[in-house]
C-alpha cells in the first residue's frame, strides 16, 4: 500500500487490481455479478465499465473527504457515497442504453452491495491522497471489468456460439454455460487457470511459502 | 542365529491389522461386470448404435482420466477400473441414438470437472456419471430427449422414435400406456424384460436385478440404501400416483421404468458419494426415493433419479456427520456424570 509522502508508484497501483488482487479471480469477491450478467458478451462489458467508473469516482470522494470523515460512522459514510455514484449510474445507463437496461437494471442496482467497492474505500481511499486512490480505482476496475469480459466472452462463445451477438461457431452450443450452472462452471475453471499461470510463470519457488 | 532373532522380533504397525482381501479395483470391475448384462440388453434392444455410444462414453472417460493425470503430474490410475466404470455408467444412462460428441461431452465433464478437479477418486462430492448426465440433459434438452424404440433386430437401424413409459404417463396418462402396451400383464413382462424405450443400461429390469444380487451377495453393496430407495419410492407412488383418488397409483410401473432400479442399485450406494453409516444410508435411500417421486409426479420432468441421487449426495457429509456412531466404550454423557 502507498505511505502518504514518497514517491507513489502509480504502474503497480494499478497492476496490483488487474493481476495481484484482482476482483474475481484472485480475491473472489462479488462473485454475485459474474455469474448473473456474464451470458453475454455485452453485458458483461457494461457491467464491467458500470463497475469501473462507480470503483473511481468512489475511491475520489471518500479519499477527497477522507480528512472530515469521523472513524465511527465512517462505513455509514462510504455507503451513501456509494449508493450516489450507484444513483447516478443506474439512471445514465437507464436513459442512455434502454434495451440492456432492462435486462440488467437489477444488477447495476445491486452495485450498491458490492464488497470489493467498499474494501477499496475503507482500505485504500480512506488513508491515501486523491491521485493514488484513483491510481487504486482504475486498477481494480479494470480487473473486474477484464475478468467479467473474459467470462462473458466464453459463457457467450461456447453457451450460445457467438461474440457480441453475432453467430461466430454454427455447431450446436452448450445451453448449460449460459444458464446459472454454467456461470460457475465459467468462474471456477478461469479462476483455477488464472492462478495456474500465476503460480506457474510468475512465482517460480515463491508458491512454496503458501 | 539370525534367524532365530528374526523371530523374536516384535513387529509394531498401525492399525488397521485386520486387512480384507478387497482392493479398490476388485470392487470397481466387479460393478462393472454386474453391469454387463444390463449393457447386453441394452444392445440387444437397441442395437449397435447403443454399443457405439457406450464404447465412445467409456474410452473418452479412460482417456480423459489418463491426460488429465499426466498433465498435472498424479499417478495414473486408470487401472483401477473407475473411469471404466464412470464411463460404462454414463453411457448406460444416454439415450440409444445420440450423436458421437454427446458421450465425449459427458464423459469429460465427469471425469475432469467432477472427478479429478475435486481430488480424483474418493473426493468427488456428486457421482460422476450423474453430473455428466446433468450437464448434457441441461446442455442438450432435445437430443438427450430422443428415445428410440425398442427393435431387438441388428438390421433394422432407423428405428421409429417414441416416448418413454414414463413420458406417456406423465403427458398422457394411464389409459394410454394400456393403450400402448395391451394389457397390465403384458405392460410388466415388458418393463420386466426391458422391451420398451429408454437409456440403453436402465431398460431390463431382470438384468439389473441379476447384476445387483451379484453385488449383494459378493457384499459390496447393502441393502440399506436400494431397499429404502425403492420402497419409499413404491409407497409414494401407490399412495399419490394415481388420478384423482389416493391409493391409486401403479407402484410397479414406476419401480420398473425410468432408471429407478439402475439409480438405486448401482448409482445411489456408490462409496464415495453416499453416506458410510448405515442408519444414514437409509435415510439416504428414503431421500432418493421421496425426491424421484416428487420430480416424477409433480416436477417438470419425466424422470427423477438422477437430480434425487445427485440432490442427496449433497447432504451425504451432512448425515454422516447426524449418524455419527459411537465410540466404542464411550460413555454418554447424562446428568448423573455431569454431576
């Protein structure tokens, strides 16, 4: 984590959310969206860029009031924070892509909730200047928003034969991954991957201590 | 001098001492020879499609099992017979005329996803072959739902397609299923014999049966969890399987089609997926046979028993846990001692 004064190095906060600690695949947390908007392709990106954009602005607000938030009612604090960037989502993504919201409205709603957000708040924002926690924001957005295109982009390619909505493969698909099971099925086999390379190329000897 | 050192000598091990002569894949071929004349039937009836499908089914399972372990650098254990009875198992439970890649499918979705990903054999918490058959009735609604009528005849290989036993009963009732089969009697000869439409294994009842008495016999199932399967299932559909009034159901019927008897015999009391205490094991069976008739008379689809087996294996961990036995010369903690 970044100390207050010194130099802060801005590459690795936000390499740290996409690969050290990202969302889904390394710190399994709101596994909720991933496996509810990730059928298709679409969704799962504007699920992903909802997620982003409400993670940054958050983290700037809360490391912005981070001096006038009492210790004791600070979650209370994070939560309404939140829940205005949720608002303000939800609403542009009601009037901006209509047909997409309907079908995930719930969802964006539900953003509100989500544990990754407030961890980042409490653990990141609350303590550091603006630019690191927005440093700390984009990395961890765009790690969930990477992990719900990749799930996406298979539960779509293999449950359904195509990408973004056009028919790519003409054989017949496997209906299970687009149904709930096959959302887990999705997480669990690209999370076992994802660490799989990570313990593989990038800790040669350092997964002994774990 | 040596010699007579050696025999004085104390050997310490841990227990167990007492070893049976059963390994691991005596218990495995042994199943999968009880299965053969289910299999046999099967062939018989649906010819050599059938035989195709099963033979893809088991070397996918075998194959799958064999480079997954390589890949991850596990012993192989191919030979102990799992994978060859994993695969026989799901094949039995396919329907005669699915095309090639559906066993393919299957057969690696039970052996990598729900056998070796979990800690390979005597981890899985689900049945293999079971989960392989969900992932393709849930993946392939129609394909898996195509049953082709009984031929018996090697020739014949269009054969017509028709509905299961169980399919005319829930879409159309008794009276059809008369209509179909002629009379009551004839109805059971056939369900008995396995002449009607089905999966390959699960058709021939005498067939199961002679593979399952073998099982029995041999001790390498009890009858705790068949018996109370099959008799909770019977009572059920005896008391509420009927039309309009209670205690109008055929019990028979449903004992003898679907995969009822193949479920209960050599899915169900499967080691590693069904409970280890007896009184466990028997509200495992009661388990099974409540969720299949539940499924069967008031669910969505024909067939239950394989979403009941795989709906109790859940809980299997939870009712050893319930059932735990007591230790030997134990004593129960009452009042009297607590004082």
């Amino acid at each position: 984590m970044a100390a207050q004064t010194g130099k802060v190095n801005y590459i690795e906060l936000i390499t740290n959310g996409i690969v050290k600690e990202n969302t889904i695949f390394k710190l399994a947390l709101s596994l909720c969206p991933s496996i509810a908007v990730t059928n298709n392709l679409k969704n799962g990106v504007l699920m992903g860029v909802a997620v982003l954009f409400v993670q940054v602005m958050v983290n700037i607000t809360i490391s912005l009031m981070r001096k006038i938030i009492h210790p004791r009612i600070r979650l209370p604090i994070f939560m309404l924070v939140i829940s205005g960037w949720v608002t303000i989502t939800d609403m542009s993504m009601a009037a901006a892509v209509p047909d997409v919201y309907k079908q995930m409205g719930l969802y964006i709603q539900l953003i509100v909730a989500f544990a990754s957000i407030l961890a980042r708040a409490e653990m990141f924002a609350s303590k550091n200047r603006i630019a690191p926690s927005m440093a700390d924001g984009i990395g961890m957005g765009i790690g969930f928003l990477f992990a719900l295109t990749v799930i996406s982009f298979f539960r779509e390619l293999i449950g359904k034969g195509s990408v973004w909505g056009m028919p790519i493969v003409h054989t017949k698909p496997l209906l299970i991954m687009i149904l709930p099971a096959g959302g887990f099925f999705a997480v669990g086999i690209l999370m076992a991957f994802f660490n799989w390379i990570d313990v593989k190329f990038f800790k040669k000897g350092a997964s002994a201590h774990h | 001098m040596a010699e007579a050192k050696k025999e004085h000598q104390l050997i310490v091990s841990v227990s167990p001492h007492i070893k049976s002569e059963e390994t691991t894949s005596r218990i495995m071929w042994s199943v999968t020879a009880s299965l053969l004349p289910a299999t046999i039937m099967g062939a018989y009836f649906f010819g050599p499609r059938a035989i195709f499908t099963v033979a893809i089914s088991i070397i996918t399972a075998v194959l799958s099992e064999y480079i997954f372990q390589k890949v991850i650098n596990k012993k192989t254990t191919v030979s102990d017979g799992s994978a060859v009875l994993t695969g026989l198992l799901l094949g039995m439970n396919l329907p005669p005329s699915v095309p090639f890649y559906i066993p393919i499918i299957g057969s690696f979705v039970a052996i990598v996803i729900t056998k070796q990903l979990f800690g390979g054999l005597g981890f899985n918490v689900f049945n293999p072959a079971l989960i392989g058959r969900a992932f393709l009735l849930i993946s392939f609604p129609k394909l898996m739902t195509i049953w082709r009528e009984p031929t018996a005849a090697f020739v014949q290989l269009d054969a017509k397609t028709t509905a299961t036993p169980l399919g005319i009963l829930k879409e159309e009732g008794v009276a059809k299923l008369m209509e179909v089969f002629g009379d009551k009697i004839n109805l059971y000869t056939q369900l008995f014999v396995g002449h009607r439409a089905g999966s390959i294994g699960e058709t021939s009842a005498i067939a199961l049966l002679i593979g399952a008495v073998f099982l029995l016999y041999r001790g390498y199932i009890s009858w705790h969890i068949p018996v109370s399967f099959l008799s909770t299932a019977a009572i059920i559909a005896w008391i509420f399987g009927g039309k309009g009034a209670l205690f109008a159901g055929d019990p028979v019927v449903h004992l003898l089609s679907g995969g009822m008897l193949l479920g209960a015999f050599f899915m169900a009391t499967d080691y590693v997926t069904c409970p280890s205490v007896k009184k466990g094991q028997i509200l495992f069976g009661i388990g099974c046979g409540f969720l299949t008739m539940l499924i069967r008379l008031k669910g969505g689809y024909p067939e239950g028993v394989m979403f009941a087996i795989l709906i109790m294996n859940c809980f299997s961990p939870l009712i050893d846990r319930g059932f735990k036995t007591k230790v030997f010369g134990a004593i129960k903690q009452t009042k009297e001692i607590k004082k």
